[in-house]
C-alpha cells in the first residue's frame, strides 16, 4: 500500500524501489494491521497481490473488507482518494504508480486526454497487467542499463490497456493497420543504425516519425515483425558479431561501441539471440 510518510515504521521492508519515465514502482512487505491513513496520490495506483491477504478498507465511516487471493489486482484512480486501509497479515505487494501524463500519451489520438479517467477496480484479475508488472520488477531488478527502450514499451503498453480496459470513456484505442509508411520506415531504421551505441528510448524513435509512442510501436512491429526493443537488440547483436571479427578490439570496447553500458548485458543479450557467448563467437574465427 502507499507510503504516506518519510518517517516509514521499520517493519515495512521495501525489497526492491525504482522507476523509469510515466512509472514508479515498489515491491514490498507489506506489514500486518497497520493502519494507513486517508490520502490523495495524484498517480494512478495498481497493486498486485503476490500471496493471499484481507484488506479493510474504511468507506463511508465504516470498515469493509475485501480478500485477495495470489495474482489478483486492484486500480485506484489518481483523481480519487486513497482510503484509510489495513491487512490482516504481513504480505509481499507489488504496486505499480503510473502517471496520468502517460494515459493521456497513448490515447491522444483517439480520446480527449483531458477526460481520461479510470474507474476504479477493488479486485480482478487481469494476467496482462499481472505479466507487465511481474516483468517491470524482474527488469527493474537485474538494473542493467541500456534497457529503457524495453521498460517504457512495457509502460506504453500498459498504460493502453488502461485506458483500453478500465477508463470511464469505454472507447477503443485506434488500431492503425499496415506498418509505417516506407519512406518513415527507413529514416528510423537509418537512425537506429546510426545510433545504436546510444541509450534509445520509445519517445525518441516515434518522435522521428511524428508519432505517439504507442502507435509507433505497433505499427513498426508491423513492418518489421519485431518490437523496436527486439529490433534494436538484434541491430546490436550484429554490430556486435562484425566487431567481434576485429581482434584488436576488446569485449569491453565492443560492448560499448553497441550500446551496452556493462559487460554482463551485452554477453547475456549475445548468447539469448546467438546461443553462445561473445568470446565463443570470436575464436570460431
């Protein structure tokens, strides 16, 4: 649940605390019976059971209970105020912040940005948001840098589904069909060939080709069968394996001429999309 307070009480254990643009997140062990107060968060909060609990939570002057079983989900709007809450047991939470600024993003074609509201979800389940979250943490986890393109796709993505599934307009998303245009087509690719020693980023990329972020990452994954993530990834693989034949470069010195700010990334992104290992790659030649 939401911490309130600098002055934290120590039994509440935050396990893991980072964030990247449009998104903060917290995994923690969530302390029994103690009482969280009333507050106003300004960011739209989700949180994700990961074993079963009780939570009371104090709605018109009285203490109504919900239970969660492992998996399941609520949604509080930012707009709303969150109630004064407690849980019967000690218990991991993963709780997702997500800033309104990122729903407006993603449904500005389609929606007016300034009515985008959530309705509020006291429990369900919904694996997509399950999957996301579960995966920001284990990115967010390994801290390797160099994977921003991959967590503000999960963001972007996640803050569709949002708006598509629980947004009190009830409108779809617009799906454009048919990849981009090949002339928008070339110049990103161009870019990103360019660029690949640099930490690309999902704003930059659709920014080239005057697009949201969303609808340019799904019309490029049209065009091209892959995400822009998976795109610049194997760009940088082959980068990698062109270099790899130059012996008078280092491990290190290729690794970060592909754009990986550590050695550890590089080698387990080469061996996920080679199956084998960077310094097993060089002495096959």
């Amino acid at each position: 649940m939401p911490t309130v307070s600098k002055n934290e009480p120590p039994q509440h254990l935050h396990l893991l605390e980072a964030g990247c643009d449009g998104l903060h997140l917290i995994y923690e062990l969530e302390p029994a019976n103690d009482e969280m107060p009333e507050t106003y968060l300004g960011q739209h909060f989700i949180v994700i059971a990961l074993d079963d609990f009780r939570a009371s939570y104090m709605l018109n002057g009285r203490w109504q209970e919900v239970d969660y079983a492992q998996g399941e989900i609520a949604i509080f709007p930012a707009t709303e105020l969150f109630p004064r809450s407690k849980l019967d047991r000690e218990v991991p939470l993963l709780e997702l912040f997500v800033e309104p600024a990122m729903l407006a993003r993603v449904a500005s074609e389609s929606v007016d940005v300034d009515q985008i509201e959530l309705v509020p979800q006291w429990k369900l389940c919904d694996p997509l948001i399950q999957h996301l979250g579960l995966a920001l943490k284990a990115e967010l986890e390994a801290k390797d840098t160099g994977c921003r393109l991959y967590l503000e796709s999960m963001v972007t993505a996640l803050s569709a589904h949002l708006v598509r599934r629980y947004s009190s307009q009830q409108r779809e998303i617009i799906n454009y069909t048919g990849g981009l245009p090949k002339y928008k087509l070339r110049e990103v690719l161009g870019y990103i060939n360019e660029n690949l020693d640099r930490d690309l980023n999902l704003a930059e990329l659709s920014g080239i080709v005057h697009m949201s972020p969303h609808y340019f990452a799904s019309l490029f994954k049209q065009s091209t069968g892959l995400s822009p993530h998976q795109y610049v990834m194997k760009c940088r693989i082959d980068r990698a394996k062109q270099l790899l034949l130059k012996q008078d470069l280092t491990l290190v010195e290729i690794c970060q001429q592909v754009g990986f700010q550590n050695q550890s990334h590089f080698t387990r992104v080469f061996r996920q999309l080679t199956e084998t290992t960077p310094k097993a790659y060089r002495k096959l030649f």
